[in-house]
C-alpha cells in the first residue's frame, strides 16, 4: 500500500514539474517574440536609405558608420580574447594536475570576473587605456576592454568543453603513438568545437550588444573608423544615443532591427561553421 502511494505521488510530481517546465518555456518564448516582434514592428517601417549612407549627418542620422565600427571592434576584440582564452583553457584542462589550487583560484577568479558589471570594466578601460596610457577614446582601447571583459567566458565555456571530451579519446590517441600535443590539436580540440563557439557566439553577442564599457572608452564620435586610435561609435552606443534623443525615437527603433539582425547573421555563420568543422 504504501509502495504504491509512494509511486502515485511521485507521478504527481513528475507531472506537475512537466507542468511547470512546459509553462516557463513557454513564458520565455512568448517574451521572446513578444519583444523582437514589438522592436520589428516599430523599427521596420523606418528603415530608409539615409540611414544607410556612408556619412552621419544631423538629418540622417546615419547608422552605417556605426554599422561598420561594430563589425571592427568585435573583429580586434575576438583577435585578441580567443587565441589567449582558447590556449588558457587548454592549459587548465590539459596540461595542469585536476585538482590543482592553482587551477581551482584561476577558475574562481574567472567566474568572478564574468559577473562583474561592464561598467567597471568601462571605468577600468578608461583609467588604463584612455588615461594612463594615453590612447583617448579610440577604437583599440574599447576593442581591449571588451577583450578582457570577454576573456572569461571564452576561457570557461573552452574549458568545460574540453572536460566534457571523454579521456577514451585521448587513451586512444595515446595508444596509438600520438604525443600530449598532436593529441589536444588532433583530437580533443575537434571534439570540443562546438562548445568553444558556443561560448565565442555569446561573446561575441556580448561585444555587439555591449554600451556602458564602449562610452567611456570608444567614445560616441560617428564616423568610421580610420585607425585603431580613432573614437568610434558602436551600434549599441548608437542606439543609446539617439534613444536619448526625442527627436530620433522612430531612428532608435530601426536601429535596433538592424542590430537584431546582425546578432542574428553573426549567430547563423557560426553555427554554419560549426557544423561544418564537426564534419571534419
């Protein structure tokens, strides 16, 4: 009797936690499209071709020099936050002893660092790079701001994705002659990719979507770019800018499409080469 009360309460559960799960997805999903579809609804019907001309003006508000600074800055950003979380991460998973206190502080100091608000990292990038080393607002100091503030998370995401690679592949490898290098390039990195651009499409996300840190080290100035010690405006700061603005509401709105559906390409790409490289 009591067995199968036991076992009638626990499909009661299970149901109710089906219930619950189904309602939160569902939730999200809703909020989800509700917001995207609000943004589309409002920001399409202003797309016009001023807002694609080469120079910012008062009258177009151009966001094409915005556009192109966003594509520079997570390119620098990238070049500089993937090779060293990539090979860090390969280090910790790799190479160091499992259970190290020297790995356990690097990964608490990591997961740290990833909660910290951007806006510290804005005040540190503006203290280091625009003061200290005299750089100004400039496209390379807010490129290397984002690039510390993503590092993190490229490290951990690498990491946990080379934990999850089982140690019969590099037993195997081993096995067969393979030394502790041509194993972690030959086998384990391929094994682990689609997690690494699991966590290179999310800081990539991050830099794209990024405001607080960019203002205070990039600058607003909206032109393009003509180096990297050059004040450039990103999409994001864009947005902000001309949100604050009541005459360019309508401008905000559509520059904001713009930036979902560069989130969106960016995101489709990676997965492209993502399943492409798993192939090999």
């Amino acid at each position: 009797m009591n067995t199968s009360l036991t076992a009638v309460k626990r499909d009661y559960f299970s149901i109710a936690m089906k219930v619950l799960i189904r309602a939160a997805s569902a939730l999200t999903s809703f909020l989800i499209l509700y917001i995207v579809g609000f943004i589309f609804l409002k920001g399409i019907p202003n797309l016009n071709v001023g807002l694609f001309q080469w120079e910012y003006t008062s009258e177009n508000v151009s966001l094409m020099p915005a556009l192109i600074n966003t594509i520079l800055m997570t390119a620098i950003s990238m070049t500089f936050a993937v090779p060293i979380g990539i090979f860090t991460a390969i280090f910790l998973a790799e190479y160091a002893k499992r259970g190290n206190k020297f790995v356990k502080f690097i990964r608490m100091a990591a997961e740290t660092l990833s909660g910290i608000p951007s806006i510290v990292y804005g005040i540190f990038g503006m203290v280091f790079f625009v003061i200290a080393l005299g750089w100004r607002y400039s496209l390379l100091a807010g490129a290397l701001t984002m690039a510390i503030m993503i590092l993190p998370l490229i490290m951990r995401t690498t990491e946990e994705a080379l934990l999850s690679v089982p140690d019969a592949y590099r037993e195997g490898s081993y096995g067969l002659g393979a030394g502790k290098l041509r194993t972690v390039f030959s086998i384990s990195l391929p094994a682990a990719v689609p997690g690494i651009l699991g966590g290179v499409i999310l800081a990539i996300g991050r830099v794209v979507g990024e405001t607080a840190a960019l203002i205070y080290t990039a600058g607003t100035l909206a032109r393009v770019a003509q180096s990297p010690m050059d004040s450039a405006r990103t999409l994001s700061v864009h947005l902000f800018r001309l949100s604050g603005e009541a005459l360019h509401i309508n401008e905000a709105y559509a520059t904001a499409v713009v930036l979902i559906l560069l989130v969106l390409v960016i995101n489709a790409l990676s997965a492209l080469i993502a399943r492409k490289i798993s192939r090999f």
